[in-house]
C-alpha cells in the first residue's frame, strides 16, 4: 500500500489507478465527505474522533470505491512512511477520481467563473482553488498545459477546497469561442485598464495566465476586457505578481463591485 502511495505522485499513476492522495485532518476530513474513498491510514487519535461510539460511525457515512481498503490503523512511524509530507498530520486518504470531469461544465454567460492559460505551479492551482472557493467561485476551467488539480501539492493547498469547486479540463480557445458571444471574458494584462476604476460586471470568465508568460497569444485575442492591477510602487523591485495572489486581487474586486 505504501508504493501504492507514493506512485501517486506521477500523473501516469494517478490516471491509470483513477486515485489521489489527501492529508491532514482538515483536508481528509472535508475530502472525504465529496468523494468515493478507496484507503484511510489513520493513527488511534483521528480513529477516536471520527470513529468512536459517540459519533456516527464514519464507515457508514461514506462513499467506498467498489474495492476499498477500508480504514488502516498505523502507528506515528507507519504513518511517516506513508504519507508524502515531510510532517504527516493524523490521517493520510486515497480517494477516487470522477469518472467524468466534465459533467458539471462552466456557464460564463450566468456566473463568474475562472479560466487557467497555462498555470504550471501544483500549488499555485491549489491557491487558485481555495481562493475560488472563498469568493464563491464554484468553476475553473483549465487549459492542458495547466497543472493537474488531483497532484498531491494542488490538493494539499486546497485545504479542502478542491471538494466544493468544479476543476475541469478543455482547449481554452474552443471553449471561449463556444460561449455565448455577449461573454465577458476578462483577461490581465500589461495594456489592460486600471481594475479599480474599470466597470466590472457579475458574471464573465475571468482568465489567469501562466507564470512567467502570461496569457497566450491565442486567448489574448479572446479577452473582451482588458484589466490591469496597478503598480503603487514605481520603485519596486517586483516585476509582476505571483499569479494566485493576482487571481485574489482580481476576485476580491469582482465580488466588491458587485457585493449586493
């Protein structure tokens, strides 16, 4: 079960075996109640919390794959070589992948949604989720080149987020093209308008570039509304910002104009 594990870490594995890996009491513990479980590793101090004869036994609340482990009882020392963390937390989970991903698509033209132009950092998309989260984002549409949200450090960064938002897969520049044409896709860039003075609407595709280029020529031509986060600082050293904490910014102006 161990190799099982850590073989995990690869994508190849992760699609082939259709599982991932949480950890941590806080991650597990909102997880577990969103997705089938194959294995729980768990010491007696997370058993005694979630599994006791005071609570409601949690092995008949949960969803189990069709060929569960169950739950595993290890001791500090099993649980170290179990989990991918430097410092395990309690419990470790594997979890299964949707069989569809894509079942509950994104509607830009109703709701404010997020599209990634490829975000290659595991815990950049993790950031990106729990920040979705937060501001009731519930979809994020992410192109191929984007980092896989099942990898262990996007669901760690999570903190549980991944079970409340809708992380899915597409061709960036198809999709945009397939939505409705009255779409407004908002994209940030360096000739872009000042965020905080630019009309903002409820709704829309808010896309996020990659790290170190940005967004894509292809998906630039598609952006309606071009944003910019000022600089307030003409003598930084910064050169640009860390794309999830420009995805907070951006969310958190979208959800103050239109607070009602």
């Amino acid at each position: 079960m161990i190799k099982l594990v850590h073989s995990l870490e690869l994508k190849k594995n992760r699609k082939r075996e259709r599982l991932f890996v949480a950890e941590g009491p806080k991650t597990v513990g909102d997880m577990i109640r969103h997705y089938s479980v194959h294995a729980i590793f768990a010491i007696d101090e997370w058993k005694r919390q979630h599994c006791d004869d005071t609570k409601e036994d949690i092995m008949t609340t949960l969803r189990w794959t069709s060929n569960a482990i169950g739950i595993i009882t290890v001791d500090e020392d099993e649980l170290r070589r179990v989990s991918l963390l430097q410092n395990p937390q309690q419990v470790v989970a594997l979890l299964q992948i949707p069989d569809d991903e894509q079942d509950d698509a994104a509607n830009p033209s109703k709701e404010l949604c997020i599209a990634l132009d490829g975000v290659q950092d595991p815990g950049n998309l993790g950031t990106i989720i729990r920040i979705a989260d937060w501001f009731g984002i519930r979809h994020i549409v992410c192109s191929p080149l984007t980092a896989d949200a099942y990898n262990p450090k996007t669901v760690q960064a999570t903190m549980g987020s991944l079970s409340n938002v809708c992380v899915t897969y597409r061709d960036l520049d198809n999709y945009i093209s397939g939505l409705s044409p009255d779409t407004a896709i908002y994209g940030t860039l360096l000739d872009g308008d000042d965020i905080y003075t630019t009309p903002l609407s409820d709704k829309g595709l808010i896309v996020m570039g990659n790290e170190g280029n940005g967004i894509s020529e292809n998906i630039r031509k598609r952006v309606t509304h071009k944003l910019l986060i000022p600089d307030f600082n003409p003598g930084k050293s910064a050169e640009s910002l860390n794309v999830s904490i420009a995805t907070a910014i951006v969310c958190s102006e979208f959800r103050r104009r239109n607070n009602k």
